[in-house]
C-alpha cells in the first residue's frame, strides 16, 4: 500500500511546530474588526495551540 495523501485543507489551517504543538490562526480575523476593540483586536492577533487530544488527529491528516 503506498503513501497516504495529505488533506490538503486542513494542511493549510494548521501548523504543526518544531516541539510537535499545533498552531491554528485566530477565529475571525477577515472582516468586521473595526467594531472589535482594542483589547479584542490585540487578542486575535496570537495564533491559538491546540489541545493535545486534537493534536494526535490533526497530525494525521496534516502528514506530520
């Protein structure tokens, strides 16, 4: 059997760094954020770690 392949959508909403941690963007960063306020905005801008029991899913199917 040969290589499974990445999926592809969830390689490019997650990042998996170099201590094995996953890194997803903050939710809703596109529009809107002129209502946002300053302490909100300043939030959103840290990427989110997620939890360990998603982490061993995620890993599968970003190949890593």
């Amino acid at each position: 059997m040969g290589k499974l392949k990445t999926n592809k959508s969830m390689s490019k909403r997650f990042r998996v760094t170099k201590t094995g941690k996953v890194e997803k963007r903050t939710n809703g960063q596109a529009h809107f954020n002129a209502r946002e306020t300053g302490n909100t905005k300043r939030n959103k801008r840290s990427d989110i770690i997620m939890r360990p029991p998603m982490t061993n899913f995620i890993k599968s199917k970003v190949g890593k």
